[in-house]
C-alpha cells in the first residue's frame, strides 16, 4: 500500500515536471539571452526584460499544448485506473 501511494506521487511529480520544463526552459533561455543583450548595449529598460519572455511562453504553449494536454489526459487516465485498483473494484 505505501509503494502504491510511492508510486502514485512519483508518477504526479514526474508529470508536472515533463509538462512544465519546456515552458520554463524557454522562459529562461529567452530571458538569459534578453539580460546577455542589455548588458552589453547597457539598456537598462524593464518592459525589454519581460514582453519578450511572455511572448516566447505564449508561443511555446500554443505550439506544444496539444502534447501538454494529451500528456495530462494520460495522467488524469492512470489516475482513475489507477483509483479503481485502491479501491478495489
């Protein structure tokens, strides 16, 4: 029963990391890229940091959301399975 519950979290955490990272990675690759650029034309504008990286995640989830939310089905699916067996039916 604990290996099962193990299991059940380990299986939640992996999926919100695999659904999560590409947003994040392209968040913060667009973001060191947009700093490497302001320091070395010495730009100090606040908007310049922050548009760019919201439009690189807009983009990044419209192009991979279909797989996000087939990724999150699958999951939700494993869940109930998953539930069925806890309880026993």
């Amino acid at each position: 029963m604990e290996q099962y519950l193990l299991d059940v979290a380990r299986d939640a955490l992996l999926t919100v990391i695999k659904v999560a990272s590409p947003v994040l990675l392209i968040g913060l690759l667009v973001g060191l890229i947009v700093s490497i650029f302001q320091a070395t034309t010495q730009i100090n504008e606040q908007s310049l940091h922050f548009v760019p990286k919201i439009i690189a995640m807009i983009v990044t989830l419209l192009l991979l959301g279909s797989w996000i939310l087939t990724t999150m089905k699958e999951f939700t699916l494993r869940m109930y399975e998953n539930m069925l067996r806890f309880i026993g039916l």
